[in-house]
C-alpha cells in the first residue's frame, strides 16, 4: 500500500554520453521497500543494478522518460534532460504531492509541488531509486541499438566517451545517434573526416 503523501523522486542518466537519448525516471516507493538497497546507481555494479531496477519495478509506481538525440541536438543537454524528467513525472499513473529532483534545476512545465536536491541520488532513496530505474533503462536501450552499431562497443560504454569509443569514431566516423554538439563529434565533422552513418 502507498501512502497519502505521495513523493516522487527523479533522476536522469546520459547527460555526459557522446551517443544516444537521455533517459529520465520518476519513482514513487512502497512505504515498505528496503531503503537500505537505494544508493547512487553509480556505486552499484552492472549485474546488481539490473536486480535493483527490478525490484523498486515491483514495489513502485514509476514511469521513464526520454528525449532523443534529435532534441539534444537542438534544445541542449541540460533542456533535454529536464524534458526527459518531465515526461517521466507526466507519465506517473498517479499525481504525487511533491516531486524531489536530483540537481539544481527542474522541468519549468511540471504542474507539481516540487524540490531540486544537489547529490539527491545520494542522499534520498525515492531519487537513487530512480536514478537506478532509468540508468537500466538507458543501458538497455543502448545495448539494443549496439546491434545495428556493435563496432562502438556501445554494450560496454553505452556511449560514453571511452578510449575504445573514440577510437571507432576515428575510425568508423559519427552515427545518427552521435550528439554533434557535443565537442568530440563536432571536432570529426567540423574535419569533414566522414558523414553521420
């Protein structure tokens, strides 16, 4: 059973990423999970977070949000982010009574009581409940459009800018789903080394 005061914590993941979407996710936590498990999705391995992420599934409400790189291309990253947040709060399939979000800005379009808390995901285990939700979420997607791109690596790095990262885009060149904002991929197509895949 879920409480009266229903608190939503949000988080997203990929904003350092040089290739795919941003993902968001808002989470509301059965008064009866076990907070002890909820730590910052970066402390906890691969294999464990796949566990977690489906564990707080079964004891939430919760909802993903995304925004693609199309829109990271023309809002910015920190815009993007906040969208995604957004649509993760909007997706909610219940109201909360407040929203605490990890960082120092929130959506400008959310119509919910609502907190930003630097380190949230640290400090607040409705917010690392979602950072934890949506960084699974984010690697799977990745991990499922590797299949058309495995030459990135991207089920290991899941797009962030690695040596071996960088180095298949030296060699291969910049895909539809590089970030061409973003100074590395800008610097190869600025060269006019290659045209995105």
């Amino acid at each position: 059973m879920f409480s009266k005061n229903k608190i939503a914590g949000v988080d997203e993941v990929g904003r350092g990423c040089l290739a795919g979407p941003v993902f968001a996710a808002a989470v509301i936590l059965n008064p009866n999970i076990d907070k002890k498990l909820l730590i910052d999705s970066k402390k906890i391995s691969f294999k464990k977070r796949l566990i977690l992420s489906e564990y707080i599934k079964r004891n939430s409400i919760y909802a993903v949000g995304m925004a693609n790189v199309k829109e990271i291309n023309k809002l910015n990253i920190l815009n993007a982010s906040l969208l995604a947040m957004q649509r993760a709060i909007n997706k909610l399939s219940i109201k909360p009574s407040l929203v605490l979000i990890d960082g120092l800005f929130a959506p400008k379009k959310i119509k919910v009581k609502y907190k930003t808390i630097v380190k949230g995901d640290m400090k607040i285990p409705c917010i690392s409940a979602a950072s934890i939700v949506a960084k699974v979420s984010r690697d799977q997607f990745m991990t499922n459009i590797s299949k058309k791109y495995p030459m990135y690596s991207w089920t290991k790095n899941f797009g962030y800018g690695t040596k071996k990262h960088l180095d298949a885009l030296k060699k291969f060149g910049v895909t539809k789903l590089h970030r061409k904002k973003f100074r590395p991929i800008h610097n190869i197509l600025s060269q006019k080394l290659c045209k995105p895949l």
